[in-house]
C-alpha cells in the first residue's frame, strides 16, 4: 500500500471566527514496508496528520492517493483504507468497552463482517503479535488488567483488522520502563516477522532514535525535515532544539565528546553503539 | 513534614473483593525535600500521592501533614491547601478562560479578598516564568505552559507541599525540561517540599532522594547515586537505570575504570575524558 499525500492543508473551523490552519501544504509518501518516525512539539499538527492517513478528516485542500487512487473521490476506496490502515490513539485503554478481551478484539473484524472460525483465527493471531495467550485472557474483563496488558489489548484490537499499516500515537506513554521496553519489542516484530509499514508518533527522542527508519520532523503544521535518524540527530541539534525538541541524551553526550576533539563518529543514536564507539576508542589508545 | 505511619490501602471493586494497594507504609517526608517517586504501573505510585492531601483515606493507619491527620474531616480543608496536586493531562485542571482568572480559582474558592489575590496571582506567575504570558488563552499555550499554570494555581494557595503525578508524560521534551527546571527552582528558592512521580529515570536521576515502590510497599529508598546502583533489584521491579548510568555500568562491566552510578551527562563527559 503506497500513500501519498500531495498538497495535503487541513483547517479547523473553516469559514468561522475561529479558523485555524493546522496543516499547511504538506508532501508525504509513505511506501510500503517503512518504519517511519514523526517527531513534533505538542500543538505542531501530528495528531491532525495521523487522523487525515487513515481518512477520519479530510483534508481542506490537497489529496490523499492511496495506490494512486484519490480516497476521498472513491467511497468504496475509503472504506478499504480504514480497513487496511489502523490508527491507535494515545491512551488506546480508554476506549476498552466490552465485557471480554475476546469480544474486545473481535469488534473489530465483526464489524467488517468476519464471522465465525475466520474470527477466531483473527483475534487468536492478534493476540499473539501482542504476547496475550489466547487461553488465559479471551474471557477476562479488559478492565480487570495492568496498564501494559491493557495497552497490548487496545493494540491488539487494531492488529485484528489485520491492517498493512498501523499507525501508533504514543504507545508506550505512561508505562513503567520494562513495560515501555516489552511494548516496543512487540512493535519492531510486528515489523519484521509481519512485514507491516508503520507509523510511530513519540516525543520519546530515545525510542523514535532506536526504532524508526526513518524521521518526519513537524513544526507548526509543517514538515521541516524528513530524512533517516542517523542525519537527523547528526545535523539539526540547534533547529531540533529550536522547535521544542531534542536529540537522544546519548547522541547529545557523544555529540560533545566529539566537540571536545575526542575520535568520535557524529551519529551515534543507541547505548549499544555508544558503549562499542567508547570501547573501540580506549582499545586503540 | 508528611508522614505515613502504617498506612495500609485496599480498593474494592463491585464484587467486594479488596485489592491491598499500599500496604503498611512507613516514612517521613521532611519539609524541603526533593523526592522522586518511581515504581512499576500497579505499584501503587498514584495512591501514596492521593493519600498526600487526603484525596484518598487510609483503610489503616494515619497520614499526618504537618501535625493534622488526613483522618479527621475537620482538617481537610487546611491539608488540601498545604499540599497542591498537579496531574498527567493539565487539560483536565485547566478550568477557567484567562490565565489569571485560572490560577485565582483555588482563592476564590476559600474567599481570599481581591487585593490579596492579585498579588498572589502575580508572584505565582513570576515564580513559574508565565508573566509575560499572562493574557494568552490557556487553550493556546503549549502543554509545558498549561502545566507552569496549574502549578502556579497551587503556589498561589500558598501550598507548602508540591505533588506532581507524571506531569510530563504527555509533554515534548521542552515542556519536560520546563517543568523540571521549574520544580528544582520552587524546591531551592521558595523551599517548597517536591514530591514527583515519574517514568522516567533520567528524571528520577535529578532529585536528592528516590523512593522506589513495589506491590505497595516501599522496596528502596536513598540519593539516586546509590539506588541506581541496584540495577538487578530495579529490573526485578520493572524499572531500569538512566540511559547515561546504564552506559557507564556498560563500560563498567567491560573492565572500564568508570563509576557506574554516573547520573548525568556532565559527571560522564568528566570521567570518559581522563579515558579517551
């Protein structure tokens, strides 16, 4: 599935007092198969964008092509892209509702009219990508469980419409690290093993640094860079700051090192790198 | 001083069954501290901060803020002034049209007169850095802002204890550094007593004392320099150590002739330049 977005504006309150434009003049291609980052200060537009993706708005101006194909033209085609690209929202607990995880996850398929053993299957391989035994959990209440089951659940039911492309708003805001760690393991091998594109919004600069093959950087409705991490952190460290943003405290760390006149590559982004970088210099003095 | 004495908590759910979710805590929170609290979700953070200004009650023992108990419904009132509660969403606090008229609501509430209020309205949003701010609209400040104005909200109640649960976790990195500049300014110049949740250790690294919660009990407390140096203790409890201490712990393990409790950049540099 190939996105594009041409020209894409997006204003709220169109022809009111209070008209804002929160999306100007955007130009995105999403291909298939990408991990892409979008970093952006509260307030720069990125929730707008991510709700515009999967067609929940549309756009003031400019177009949405999905596979070449205008999604706002085609009814039927914008059905097939909300099927096809599932959007979980920060806080996706909160929007739990049913009686079971089972019934939970399956809201989903059902409503696109998946019915019985194909249903099953549907949920039981949702549950797995999100480490959930289908055993334990289908009958337990969603309600009943810790912030990081809670989350996998939410995730889960967006997994069981079985979407090329998940898009994440923060997934791993307010859970405790080993829990962020877990969820974010889920993520990448949602990734590899099931060769899904992804879309991950954070302002955890460390997460985004370690997962995304590439950055979208967002200020003021605006996409002001889009370029792979490795040239993002290298590079733009006064204009990241300048828009409320910041590079990996271990880029940072290295970054000053290097200033220092110490032999340090420019674009370490992961504790991995740094501690290989740092013992490769030591061994050769 | 806040303290605990035996303070036990349990939740009940609508089939009566009981969750213990603090369960018999012990310690003193003196006047002037800076404490983090860190702890798995489930840990119990949010209830011991509730127990703080007697939104919630102990189901045993007694929480006393500076000699009234959170017991005794007569002293409520005097307890909710002294300690001040910041929250995750700072929408959900935010409850006024003017940014002024937001950090007076507290005041108006328990009928502090007009000459006073203004006064207390303008020393709050000076100690908070929003003076210049002071006519936008709440809705158009940026989450780190919102959050400086419930927090000068609670200052202007002339709180003594400051509460903050997670207040970062929905704010960009800016707003992060914001608020803890803010905090770590309030604590050292105003003396005001901190008490701060959060899920970051990078942050926890900062403050002078962390209290670390497991399954409602307290599992370790102490400056961070040694707390972050039970990393087998913190990853058992779903926790991990700063990414600057646990590269240093990397290069530790590794035979590198480097402390492995470093805390922050600066400390790190430090070390790594005598060695590289």
């Amino acid at each position: 599935m190939f996105i594009d977005l041409r020209n894409v504006s997006y204003t709220y309150n169109l022809n009111m007092p209070f008209e804002t434009e929160v999306l100007k003049s955007i130009n995105l291609s999403i291909n298939e198969g990408e991990f892409i980052g979008i970093i952006g200060h509260t307030g720069c537009g990125k929730t707008t964008l991510l709700q515009l993706l999967n067609g929940l708005l549309e756009p003031t101006n400019g177009k949405i092509l999905i596979d070449g194909i205008d999604i706002h033209k085609d009814k039927n085609k914008l059905r097939e892209v909300r099927k096809n690209i599932g959007l979980s929202f920060q806080y996706p607990e909160n929007q739990l509702f049913e009686e079971t995880i089972f019934k939970e996850i399956a809201f989903g398929p059902k409503n696109m009219g998946i019915k019985g053993d194909s249903l099953i299957d549907n949920v039981k391989k949702a549950m797995k990508m999100v480490d959930l035994d289908y055993s334990i959990y289908k009958e337990r209440s969603p309600f009943n469980l810790s912030g990081g089951e809670m989350r996998r659940v939410a995730i889960a039911s967006i997994l069981a419409i079985d979407p090329e492309v998940i898009i994440l708003d923060e997934p791993t805001a307010s859970l405790d690290p080993q829990t962020r760690n877990r969820i974010l393991r889920l993520i990448k091998d949602i990734f590899k093993r099931y060769s899904k594109t992804i879309v991950l919004v954070s302002h955890n600069m460390e997460v985004i640094a370690e997962l995304a093959q590439r950055i979208i950087v967002m200020d003021k409705g605006r996409i002001v860079l889009d370029n792979s991490p490795k040239n993002i952190f290298r590079n733009n460290v006064t204009s990241l700051e300048q828009i409320g943003l910041a590079i990996p405290q271990i880029t940072s760390m290295m970054h000053k090192l290097r200033k220092m006149g110490k032999p340090i590559k420019p674009d370490v982004l992961t504790l991995e790198e740094a501690k290989n970088e740092i013992l490769k210099i030591v061994k050769k003095k | 001083m806040i303290r605990f004495i035996n303070v036990t908590h349990a939740y009940h759910n609508e089939r009566e069954e009981s969750t213990i979710s603090l369960s018999d805590i012990n310690i003193n929170i003196n006047t002037g501290d800076f404490i983090a609290v860190i702890g798995a979700n489930g840990s119990g953070k949010s209830t011991f901060a509730r127990h703080m200004n007697g939104l919630l009650l102990p189901s045993k023992g007694n929480v006393i803020v500076d000699g009234n108990n959170t017991n005794d419904s007569d002293k409520l009132w005097e307890i909710r002034k002294k300690v001040g509660m910041v929250f995750q969403n700072p929408d959900n606090q935010l409850v006024a049209t003017t940014i002024e008229d937001d950090i007076a609501f507290g005041m108006e509430n328990i009928g502090i007169e007009e000459s006073e209020m203004k006064k207390r309205v303008e020393w709050a949003l000076n100690l908070v850095g929003m003076h210049d701010l002071r006519n936008k609209e709440p809705h158009l400040l940026s989450g780190g802002q919102k959050q400086k104005v419930v927090i000068a909200g609670a200052l202007a109640m002339h709180t003594s204890y400051l509460v903050l649960d997670e207040p970062t976790s929905m704010l960009d990195p800016k707003g992060r550094k914001e608020i803890l500049e803010t905090i770590k300014k309030l604590n050292r110049e105003e003396h005001i007593t901190i008490i701060y949740i959060t899920h970051f250790m990078s942050e926890a690294a900062e403050f002078d004392k962390i209290i670390v919660l497991d399954n409602g009990k307290i599992a370790l407390t102490g400056a961070p320099k040694s707390v972050f140096l039970h990393y087998d203790k913190l990853k058992e409890l779903n926790l991990e150590l700063p990414q600057i201490t646990m590269l240093a712990k990397l290069l530790n393990d590794n035979g590198l002739d480097i402390s492995p409790n470093i805390l922050n950049e600066k400390e790190m540099i430090e070390e790594l330049c005598s060695l590289i």
